[in-house]
C-alpha cells in the first residue's frame, strides 16, 4: 500500500513538472542577486 501511495506522489510530481517545463511559469519570481561588492564583504578572502 505504501508503495502506491509513494507512486502516486511520484507521478503527480512529474505530471507538475512536465507542465512547468511545457507551459512556464505564470509569474516567475524575480531573482535578486547581492552585488559583487556585497559578496566581497560577505565572503573572506581565502578560506
């Protein structure tokens, strides 16, 4: 029973991905990157 119930999780998960990758995504979430200096003060210089 655990087994399709886990095939059924399965299949809905690629049926979704198949249409994200067929149709897109209706609103596509705006990807805000830090600047390089903004990385530069985050990150040491070596690690």
């Amino acid at each position: 029973m655990r087994l399709k119930k886990w095939i059924w999780h399965l299949q809905g998960a690629v049926e979704e991905m198949e249409d994200l990758i067929e149709d897109g995504w209706d609103k596509a979430p705006a990807l805000d990157y830090p600047s390089e200096e903004r990385i530069a003060e985050l990150l040491p210089e070596s690690p």
